[in-house]
C-alpha cells in the first residue's frame, strides 16, 4: 500500500524492532512489522542455533543467499520454492518510493537492536542479480483463492473515526455509555468477536465481556493468567502487595460497602512522595455522574498495591489495582490508567509489541494467535478454547 512504511525481515525476532535502510545516500527508519521475503525463521543477523532453522549458515549469510549462489538446500527456500531472487529484506511500497527507488535494488541496512561490526558486503556494489529459471520446477501450488473482506459496519455513532471500529454488541454499548465511555474505557480497537466463550469487545483500557447469563462484565486483564508482566516499554510496573490484600475487606462481609470504600479512599491517595498524583481522584471520578462509588469499585477494583515511583523512570508514579494500574506522569502533571486490553491485542496479533513485553509475552496462550489464514482465524486453538477471533482486528 501506498502509505505503508515498514521493512520485513525473515524472523520473528525482528518483530518490533527498527531497522534503517540506506539508499543512494538517503537513509530512513523503520519499523520491522511482518516476517519474509521468503523465509520465516532465519535470523540471519545471528549465530548457531540462535538463528533458527539453519544454523550450519554462517553468520551475516541469509538462506536465500546461499541457496541462489551456492546451491543451499538444492536452491530452495524452507518451503522448497526455488529461489529466482535472493531478496533479503522486503521493503513496503511507501518507503520504497520515499527512498526513491525504482526497482529492485541493493540497500545498506543498519539492525539498530544489534551491537556488532558491520559485515562485509555479499557482492560488490555494481554487481547484477538476474532471476534464474529452475530446470525441474516443483509443481505449481494451488492459487489460494482471495481473502474475504470484513463485513461492512455502519458509521454511525457507535462507530469511532479515530479506530476505525465500531462497538456492535448492543449489551457492551449499553455498558460502555453507562461507565464513562471513552474516558474509563478508550476507543474501541476491535470488533465484537467471541474469546473463550463470551462475546468481547476490546478498548483501550478494558475488554468488556457478555458470557451467557452473566451480563456484561470487565475482563480482569490483570489476572496472573493474561497479563503477568512487570516490564511494559522499558517501565517497571508495581508488583502486587500481599499485605495490602490481606488488609482488603473480603466480599460479602458486613457492612462491606462502606468498608470497601473507606479503605479505597484510605490506600488510594492523591498525594505521594510531594507530587499530586490524584489516584483517589481518579479513581473516584471514572465515571462523572456516578452517585454509587461501587461502580467506580467495578472498573478499576481494590488497590492492591501503594503507590511507587518507577525505578527506571523517576517522572513515572504507578499504582496497581485489581483491573488496571494508575500511571502518574510529573512532567504532564496528568493521571491516566494504562493502555493495558491495547497491549493484550498486540500479544494477540504478536506484533506492535514493546521489546521487553514482546520477549516476555512469547510462553503466553495469548501470543501472535491471530492467524486469517487458520480457522476461526486462531493459530493454535488448543490454547484459545472456544475463541474465534475471524475479523476481530479488521478496521471497518
């Protein structure tokens, strides 16, 4: 597409990270947001059995490479196609044409996450590729018939321009605008689609989720299960407090409204350590109107941990809660909870990940289970029981 400013490298440790491509003295930054040209695991930058599915290969020397000059793996790539064009890196149509390119080209490329010398050049500068022709071509795939576009949504106003997403479930919309909209909630990065058997809706900061004669409820994205991680874009989050819990009043005792919203007010403050952090503010005030506390209990539940500062970030105050973590940032002066059901989406698609929760995410049930190609479009479905996630992050 037109707009589309990426790179692909073969492997999936690559994913997310950002490489600089250099032509004709004009060089750009770029995401690395898909897997290929040919090959899917060989990380060629790497060494040994670090670089995947070919670790007799030395360093620097990508498969194809030596499959077209050398013979390799008789010529072929890992899915036995005869390689007529070693291309090594695949390069998106926008910043093709930012780099000014024309055609098929040599390109310096700078592995910005990578601490090494460079290597020295495959072929000289001038040197010209010309596509082979295999004398014995394996037998033709079958043509893969086109994809299915996603159903249309209507854009009205349920619908929001700044996603490209609409919210379809008429029970979710009902919770949504009663529990603050967008600023409790974010906008919506899904559509309706069905996870371990309930019907969910994604936004930025929650997932609302309709199981069978439950109603509608909040997903507890922070469940040890879902989302565990303490490393999120290079911040170090606060860890649950085992004290703090034991201190919690337990559901169902008397007098617990109260109880429960005294102790909120007590643990949740709007000062810490000199700044003006406004987590019982924020707390307090998610949902303008709301003349019951407990629903403000609903959407972010009980603190379970006291506010800290970041340990990497000293602008940085956390405070964890049952359903979300408060971010506190001093150079805004704002308070705001972290994009948390944003970053589970990523985990699904398995890409548009932070490195840190990136490399942590990838033992998760959850992880780059977004396949269009599977049924149900779910990669691995014996992870995700009673999941279809068929058009769950196509835009409408």
């Amino acid at each position: 597409m037109p707009g589309d400013h990426f790179v692909a490298l073969p492997s999936r440790k690559a994913i997310g990270k950002t490489a600089v491509v250099t032509y004709r003295g004009k060089s750009i930054s770029a995401p690395v947001l898909d897997i290929g040209p040919w090959n899917r695991d060989d990380a060629w930058w790497e060494s040994g059995s670090a670089r995947g599915q070919f670790p007799d290969l030395p360093r620097w020397v990508p498969e194809v490479w030596a499959a077209y000059e050398n013979g390799y793996n008789n010529g072929r790539d890992a899915n036995g196609r005869y390689v007529t064009f070693p291309a090594m890196m695949d390069i998106a149509d926008g910043l093709y044409a930012d780099l000014g390119m024309q055609q098929a080209d040599w390109v310096d490329v700078t592995l910005t996450w990578l601490d090494a010398p460079s290597p020295p050049p495959l072929a000289p500068a001038d040197r010209k590729i010309v596509k082979k022709v295999d004398p014995n071509p394996p037998p033709a795939a079958p043509v893969a018939a086109p994809p299915v576009p996603a159903p249309p949504v209507a854009h009205d106003a349920r619908y929001f321009n700044e996603t490209g997403y609409r919210v379809d479930n008429d029970a979710i919309w009902t919770y949504f605008t009663a529990r603050g909209r967008v600023p409790v909630f974010g906008f919506p990065v899904s559509r309706s689609f069905v996870l371990l058997g309930c019907d969910v809706q994604v936004f930025q900061r929650q997932i609302a989720q309709a199981c069978a004669a439950r109603g509608v409820t909040l997903m507890n994205l922070l469940d040890p299960d879902i989302f565990p991680y303490e490393r999120v874009n290079g911040s170090i989050l606060p860890v649950p407090d085992a004290g703090l819990k034991a201190e919690t009043p337990p559901v169902g005792s008397p007098g617990y409204g109260d109880d429960i919203v005294d102790f909120v007010r007590d643990n949740a403050p709007d000062s810490f350590d000199g700044l003006a952090v406004g987590f019982g503010k924020t707390f307090f005030g998610a949902i303008i109107g709301a003349d019951n506390p407990l629903i403000d209990l609903e959407v972010w539940g009980a603190p379970i941990s006291r506010p800290r500062r970041d340990p990497a970030n000293d602008n940085f105050v956390y405070q964890r809660f049952q359903r979300g973590i408060m971010h506190f940032d001093a150079a805004t002066g704002r308070t705001q909870g972290l994009l948390l059901a944003d970053y589970l989406k990523a985990i699904l698609r398995g890409r548009d990940l932070p490195d840190d929760l990136g490399q942590a995410a990838r033992a998760s049930k959850y992880f780059g289970q977004y396949c269009p190609d599977a049924t149900r479009w779910v990669c691995r479905p014996a992870d995700l029981a009673a999941t279809d996630l068929t058009f769950a992050f196509e835009q409408g």
